[in-house]
C-alpha cells in the first residue's frame, strides 16, 4: 500500500469516528432538551462533514508539537542487500502528504528462486490518527492458531508486534511497531517459518528507534 492510500485510510477513519461520536444521545435526551430550551426549540446539529475534517485537520498537525518524518533516504539505509540468505531485487522509497500529516516510507523486495520477501518501514512522526489506520493491532490482544498456521500479538525485542503464518501456503506477515511511529512490515511467501522469523533480526531496531 502507498503513503497516499494509507494517508487516506486513517483520514476516512479518523473524520468516521469523530462524525460517529458528534450525534445526540438517546438516554434521556436531557442534551437535546437543554438545547431546546437555551435556543427557543432548535437543537444544536450534529458535527458537518466540513467541521469534522477541521478537527481531522488538528488532529493531524498535533497539539502544537508536530514533527517532521524521517527522510526515507535515511531508511532506506537500513534495508539489507540480503535477509534470510535472499538478495535484493529492488529499493524504493517515498515520501507524501495532505492536510499537513506526512508519511515517509522505506520499501525493498528480496528473491532466491521462489522464495519471496517483501520488507517495509513507515514513519508516520507517532500520529496517534495514524497508527489507529496502521497498527489497531497494537492496542488489541490476538492468539489463534490451528492446523493450518496461526496469528496472535506479540513483542518483539520489547516492541509490539502482530504475525500470522500459514502453514499450507507457507506464508507469513509481521508487522512491528517501533518508538511508537515507526511500522516494520514484512511479507513471505514460500519460506518456511524459520527463515521468515530470522528476517526480523537482521534489521536494526535500535537504529531505527533514534531516529527523528
């Protein structure tokens, strides 16, 4: 996924919620009546969309502190030319915005026959907006597993962490969230899940997480 459908993504999720919690609430009405009352019979209206997507806007831009995201040059510098035994086949990075809310990310692909890994890092400068789009599992708990693979929560070296692994497919996905603004992603496909795990160690994450 691009900076741009991500971008958009916590965007739409964001201006949902803050709509979703602008109505009357129905336990009582007092709210309403109040209302009534003040201005001689017209309740105040729910939140537009216009003002929603102001708050949208705020929200993005932070309380006054807002910070700028790493330039992808950097992470870029922090993909390997080889994970788990594969070499890289490709390098990319981006970096893109609306509404004053940036998002700098990092991309590389590896191959050995028809082993495939895909590995990315997203800084989103700790957006909380963000990482509700990006990361929900970070303030979930899963664990499921059957004959077929597993997905469950995690930590990896004390950071949060989300995986799944099919055993069928032999396929695997981690996503791994780092100080709070950095996302590690890493799809496998056609790796046993041995080698998917190691593709993990071979990333600095203390590196990553000074960075700002």
């Amino acid at each position: 996924m691009t900076n741009q459908k991500l971008i958009i993504a916590c965007i739409s999720i964001f201006t949902f919620l803050y709509l979703g919690c602008g109505g009357s609430s129905n336990d009582g009405d007092t709210t309403g009546q109040a209302a009534t009352e003040e201005t001689g019979g017209a309740a105040s209206e729910p939140k537009n969309i216009e003002e929603a997507m102001n708050e949208v806007q705020k929200a993005l831009q932070g309380d006054g502190e807002k910070k700028e995201v790493v330039d992808f040059r950097a992470l870029k510098e922090l993909l390997p030319e080889k994970v788990a035994g594969m070499e890289r086949t490709a390098h990319s990075g981006e970096k893109a915005g609306a509404m004053g809310f940036n998002m700098s990310t990092a991309s590389a692909e590896y191959r050995d026959g028809d082993k495939e890994l895909e590995l990315a890092i997203v800084d989103f400068a700790g957006v909380a907006t963000a990482m509700m789009g990006i990361a929900a599992w970070a303030s979930v708990e899963i664990d499921r597993e059957d004959e077929n693979g597993y997905e469950r929560t995690t930590t990896v070296e004390g950071y949060k962490a989300f995986e799944k692994y099919s055993n069928k497919n032999k396929s695997g996905e981690l996503s791994l969230l780092v100080a709070d603004r950095f996302i590690i992603t890493l799809k496998g496909r056609n790796m046993d899940e041995k080698s998917f795990k190691s593709a993990i160690d071979e990333l600095n994450l203390k590196q990553l997480a000074k960075m700002e």
